[in-house]
C-alpha cells in the first residue's frame, strides 16, 4: 500500500500528564479524515537519565490493544528517536506522532486531471500554540 505524504510531529507534555495528553491527542488525529496516524511513540527520560523510547502498548490504559496494533508501524526510526531524545527530561515526555496526510491524494486527481503535477511539499512551522497566546497578552 503507496502512503501519502509523511509528517513527524512531536508534542511535548509533562510526565505527569502523559497519559491523558496521549489519549486527548490521538482520539482527535484519529477521527481526522484528512490524516492518518502511520505510527505513534512516546519518548520519556529512563532512570540512567538517557531518553528512550516506549511504544504505547506499554503504557496502559491509552487505548484499545486493536487500535495499538495500528499505531506501531514501526516507521518512526532510531535516528528520529535519537533526535528527538534532547527534547525530554525528567519532567517532560514526548508524544512522537508520523502522519499520512491522505488530503495530498485526494487533491492529485484534480491536479492530475489538468496535466499537473504536484512538485513539492514544504512544511513552514508557525509559533506553538502558547507562544502565541503569550505574545498576544503581554
């Protein structure tokens, strides 16, 4: 099966609240029509102190064991887990997302149709939601 384009998106959130951070954000991405979670782990801190990475059948009541089974493609390599373990410390965890972005698909027909094609896609990271907030109340 062709995927479409593939996204990383990384979210952070304090170990504490891992659980319910995981839970709000995948039955949100899920329900999505427009993407499909390709494959889903968390990055936590271990008790060496180096990062890891922890698929989320082992972290308990997030979600349905079928629905973890879709989660864990195992697409999301070492390399990004190795990048991505500088953004955790003891207090904080990462939610690592990969996202197909299925609406790419549905747009290649219409383009297709002209004798277009689609070039490239480029991804333009705009401020976190907070930093805006912030900006805008100071």
């Amino acid at each position: 099966m062709a995927l479409g384009p593939l996204e990383l998106m990384v979210l952070s959130f304090p170990a504490d609240r891992l659980g319910e951070g995981v839970r709000a954000t995948l039955a949100w991405l899920i329900t999505a029509d427009k993407m499909r979670v390709v494959d889903a782990l968390v990055i936590r801190t271990d008790s060496a102190g180096g990062a890891c990475a922890v698929e989320l059948s082992e972290l308990p009541g997030l979600c349905d064991e079928a629905a973890m089974l879709r989660l864990a493609s195992g697409l999301i390599t070492e390399s990004d887990i190795d990048e991505m373990a500088g953004m955790v410390d003891a207090q904080t965890d990462a939610l690592a997302v990969l996202l197909e972005h299925r609406w790419v698909q549905d747009l290649a027909g219409p383009v297709a149709a002209e004798r277009g094609s689609i070039l490239a896609l480029t991804h333009i990271p705009g401020a976190p939601w907070h930093s805006r907030v912030m900006a805008t109340t100071i």
